[in-house]
C-alpha cells in the first residue's frame, strides 16, 4: 500500500483534502441512487441540519491547527442549550442569551486553553472530562428528563430564508470566510500555523506558543457556543442529549478536510466540505436503508481511512 | 535500597509513579465509611466491593500496558460491550469465549498496526475502533437481553470456602500481569519504550535493539484482551449480553491509572498503584452509593477527579 501512495501522481493528488473526493463519491451515489433529491430545496434542509457541525468544525479545526483537540463541545451545547430552555431566567430575551451562551463558550474555552497551554495536561483528557462534568450536571439539574421549551423566537430565526437559501446555512458560510481570514491575514493565524509546525522552533522564533494555543482553545468554546446556538434553534426544544456526538463529529470531518495535527494542508474549506460529506453521508445512508449502527461503523472508518490517508504520507519522503 | 516514606509518598526518583498517596486516599475513604455507615465494613459489602471493582481494575490493568507505552486506548469500552453482546448469542460456550477473545485481540491487532505501521495517533485509532465497535455490537444486540453461558454466570457468582469467585478472577489476573510486567523481558521494553517516548527520542529503546514496533503493536492487542475479560465477567455478573454496559469504562480506566500514579505520557507507572487506584475508584462509587448521590453527579464527580489527578502531572509535550 505504501508503495502505490508514494507514486508520483498519487502524491499529487493527496495534497488535495479527502473532503473533496468523498463530496463527490457520495454525491455521484446520491445522483444515481436517488436522482430527484437532488434540487436546491432539499438538499438546503440536509444541509441546514449539519450546520451546527460545520460551526463546530471551524473550532476543531482551529485547536487542531496547533495540534490539539477539544472534545467539549458535546458538553457546552448541552449547557447552553439547558440555559435556554429550562426557564431559570424567566423574561430574558434573545440577545441576553446570545450574550449569556458567548460568555460560557468563553469561560469553557479559556479553561480548556489554560489546562492545556499552561498546565500541559493531555488535550483529550481534559475536554473529555470538562464533556462528561457538564453533561453529568445537565443531566443532574433536569433530573434526566428534557427540560424545557425554547423561546419562538430561535426557532423563528433559524427557518427565515434569504434568496432561497436557508439563513443558518449563509450564516455558517460566512462565518468559515472569517475563520478562514483570521488563519490566512492575521498575525494569529500566522502563530497557529508555526506553532503547529514546530512548537519548539515557534517558541524560538518569538512566538507566544502558549498564549497561541489558550487563545487557539478559547475561540473552539467561542465557535462552540456559536454552534450550540444554532443547534437550540434547530431542534426548538430542551434536550439532555442534544449535540453529544457533535465533538466526534466535527474530528472526524476535520481530518477528512485534510487539517491533521499540526498539518493545515486543507485550509479551512477543505473541513467546510468535510462537514458537507457527512450531511451527504447520512442522505445516502438513510436512502440506503442503513440505520444508526451503520452510521457508527461509517464514522469510524472514515476517521481512521482519513487519518491513515494522513499518517501514510508523513512517512513517505 | 534505600526509599524514605516520603520518596514513596512523593514518587519522587522512581520508575512506579505516585502510588502511595493514592493508597493514602483509599485508607482515608475506607476509615470514613466505616465510621459514617455501618453497611460498609460488613463482609458481604467488602465482597461486594471487590466484585463491583473487578470489571475496573482488569480494565484499567490493560489501559496501564498501554500507558505505559506513552499510548491510550479509547476502545475498551466498547471491547467489553461487544464482549457482552458476544456471549449472549446462544452459543455453546466452547465456541463464544475463544470466539470473543480471538475477536479482542483482532481489534487491539488494527489499532497497533494503525498506530506503528500507518502513523496514526493512538487517540484517533482508538476513538475510531471505539466507534466501529460500538456500531458491530448494536448490530448484534440493539437492545440489551439474551442470556449468558451457564458456565460464564457459574464463574462469577459462586463462592469456594466461603471466598467468592470474583476475588480469585483478581488474584488470577493480578498475577498474569505481575509476571507480564515485572517477571517478563516484554515488561521491561514496555517500560523501555514509554521512558524513550516521554523523553521525547522515541527510537531509544529501538536503539537499543528493542523492536518497539512489534511490542507496541503488542500492548493494543493484550489491552484488548483484558478488556474482554472483563466482558466475561460482566457478562456474568448481567446474565445477558448489553451494548452500553462499556460506556465511558474507558474513562473510568484512564482515571483509575492516573490515579494510580502512572504518568499517560509514559514509562512511569505501576501495577500496584493502577490496581489501588481503580479501588479508590470502586470506594467512592460504594460510599456515593451508600449516601445515595444522584448518578449524575457520580459521573461529574468522576471526571472532576480526571480532570484532578491528570491536571497534577507535569508532562513536556503540548496539545494530544
């Protein structure tokens, strides 16, 4: 196997991110299958439904840029969901919950940034564990039963339609544009691809590895409580299960975009379109016949097919 | 050989980690509930205990191998579902339990050649197998029921002069990994192994004429394996095969090994301590239940002392 990959034309095209082949397997597989679920309209709610992965991709992608991970993002949409929904604050209205959700992603985020940065603590160790603390409270504070309703509003919000295409889905486009400026024009965006490369010669060359990568975990709770925003819109009632395989998710359609640890060969638009593969995924699956399972088995083979896709080339010269 | 109280209280110069404290801790716990209930210290809550710490303490044993090596393995938990879901196909028993463990060591087999021979993370390997697995087991069983082989159930619930099974299933397992670890050459390269990754020059021990690559490949497959055995014996202790019985197990692992005092980036850790660690584990579950704390709370309190004992190691390496 090594040896076919290490092939000229071969190595050529794994510079392009897996994201864009599986688009477009799964796309042909789509047409064939079921060629009238291809219209604009359908496909706009597929695609609505994954946007808060896609958000939450732009976070993962982030952390993974500096060669962390964050696995929290189950957990904070969960909380934040939670807020809204169980009625605590009674007669709050929609920009005092944006303005509430923010500041939890940010506080979760910067915890996580300081764990990881200064403490040095195993990034997937601690994101698991803050996950498994604030689902546990959630869980804990509804007694295990769905709290409540959502204000109309998110909801509302979440179904408007700007030229025909769904606003959640515009409003995540544009939010990858930014992300994607951020890593391509800033000083930041610089850091976090020289502390990914090397940490120690980043370190050496002035960068402030540490405050780079607690910032860099700070912006996934940010983007996170973004995504669990939308989420809430989405489903427009209270859950304790809401969003929990988010995190594993957003890894895997990171990796399949062709941002590895460290390694940014995929921009941020080569995990936009991993986002974009697992709506696919789940159309071309539910139309197969395969149920959830399946979906299980699915989702880990493409990880490991990506990330194998990925660790092979590092290897070859 | 000199150590002082302090030496191993600290695990200062050593190459078993801060195990002493962690013992320090179960006495503290043991004493408290002693003192606060009498249901505790009776013997049948003691044999209680043991058989409620089992399924954790051969996990956590097998998540040490793999620790050990400077790895972690995220797909025990799954291990043991399926391990479940296995033996409640109504199969003669001759054919289920070599069946399961063939099937173990077969999913500690792709992530080791993942992680040596294809360069993948192990926390990807494994959360990926972890994935994979879960999907095959609710194939085979969506729901939890079946039941198990007699023997299986036998194994585990019956008791020899007074001394229940589940205590000789640990002596037994104790001692297979005590010759594993510290009677075996393959012991010392695992700790050969992790000391070169912790310090960041991987190829030390290869150096050195130890074919890492192999005994990596090695520590996955016999971590799956102790996984399974601990399917076997919940599977026991259930009666029937369940898909989410292995549920967050692998973190309850990787707290009973850092709590054990074993370094996750590597070469320093112990069997003791793992095994005192996933009993302080099994006492707070026991004591939490006794002061009948909601399980919501257990599973926040559990990942509060994760975030705990692996916030108190001081490691090199950033991010993974």
């Amino acid at each position: 196997m090594a040896a076919v990959l290490a092939n000229r034309i071969a190595r050529r095209l794994r510079h392009i991110p897996p994201s864009y082949f599986v688009f477009i397997v799964l796309l042909a597989t789509l047409w064939i299958a079921r060629p009238n679920m291809l219209n604009l309209n359908i496909m706009g709610i597929f695609i609505r439904q994954i946007v808060p992965l896609g958000i939450l991709v732009l976070g993962q992608l982030v952390v993974m840029r500096v060669k962390s991970i964050d696995l929290s993002g189950g957990g904070i949409i969960l909380l934040i969901n939670y807020f809204i929904s169980s009625g605590s604050f009674p007669g709050a209205g929609l920009p005092f919950f944006i303005m509430l959700a923010l500041a939890t992603g940010l506080v979760i985020g910067l915890f996580n940034g300081l764990m990881i940065g200064n403490r040095r603590v195993s990034a997937v160790i601690v994101t698991l564990a803050v996950s498994i603390i604030l689902v546990g409270l959630v869980q804990f504070l509804s007694s295990g039963n769905p709290p409540g309703d959502v204000p109309r509003l998110f909801n509302d919000l979440y179904n408007t339609k700007f030229l025909s295409v769904p606003t959640p889905v515009l409003f995540w486009i544009l939010l990858t544009a930014a992300v994607s400026l951020l890593l391509s024009r800033t000083v930041f965006g610089r850091y976090i691809a020289s502390v990914g490369e090397n940490a120690e010669a980043a370190h050496f060359s002035g960068v402030p590895v540490q405050r780079t990568v607690v910032l860099a975990h700070t912006l996934a709770g940010l983007i996170a409580a973004i995504a669990a925003l939308v989420q809430t819109g989405s489903i427009a009632v209270g859950s304790v299960r809401v969003g929990l395989d988010l995190p594993i998710l957003a890894v895997a359609a990171t990796i399949l975009g062709g941002v590895v640890f460290g390694r940014g060969d995929g921009g941020v638009w080569g995990p936009f379109f991993g986002a974009l593969c697992f709506a696919l995924l789940f159309v071309v699956m539910t139309v197969l016949g395969v149920d959830e399972p399946g979906k299980l088995i699915a989702q880990g083979v493409i990880i490991l097919g990506a990330a194998i896709f990925y660790g092979v080339r590092v290897r070859t010269p | 050989m000199h150590r002082s109280l302090f030496n191993i209280l600290s695990g200062r110069n050593t190459r078993q980690g801060l195990w002493g404290l962690p013992l320090l801790v179960a006495l503290l716990i043991s004493l408290w509930l002693t003192v606060q209930t009498t249901q505790f210290a009776t013997a049948e809550n003691l044999f209680n205990l043991v058989a409620q710490a089992m399924p954790l303490i051969i996990v956590a044993i097998g998540q040490l191998i793999v620790v050990l090596i400077g790895g972690l393995d995220l797909s025990v938990g799954s291990v043991i579902s399926l391990t479940t879901a296995m033996l409640a196909l109504d199969q003669p028993a001759i054919v289920l339990i070599p069946a399961v463990f063939v099937l173990a060591a077969l999913i500690g087999l792709i992530n080791g050649l993942a992680i040596t021979r294809f360069n993948v993370h192990p926390i990807i390997t494994t959360l990926s197998t972890q994935y994979i697995v879960l999907g095959i087991t609710r194939i085979l069983r969506p729901v939890s029921g079946g039941t198990v082989p007699e023997i299986v159930i036998n194994s585990v619930s019956g008791s020899l002069l007074g001394v229940p099974y589940p205590v000789f299933w640990g002596i037994t397992v104790i001692l297979v990994a005590w010759k594993l670890l510290y009677g075996s050459r393959y012991g010392l390269y695992l700790f050969a192994i992790g000391g070169g990754i912790a310090s960041g020059a991987e190829s030390a021990a290869r150096n050195f004429g130890v074919s890492d690559r192999r005994d990596i490949v090695l520590a996955y497959v016999v971590c799956s394996c102790f996984a399974a055995v601990a399917g076997v014996f919940l599977a026991g202790r259930i009666v029937s095969g369940d898909p989410n019985v292995g549920l967050l197990f692998e973190l309850d692992a990787i707290t009973a090994v850092a709590l054990g005092g074993t370094q996750l980036s590597g070469g320093i850790g112990s069997l003791h301590g793992t095994v005192i660690g996933a009993l302080v584990m099994a006492l707070l579950a026991n004591g939490m239940n006794l002061a009948n704390v909601s399980p919501f709370i257990q599973t926040a309190i559990k990942g509060g002392i994760l975030l705990a004992v692996v916030g108190l190691q001081s490691r090199k390496k950033m991010g993974l």
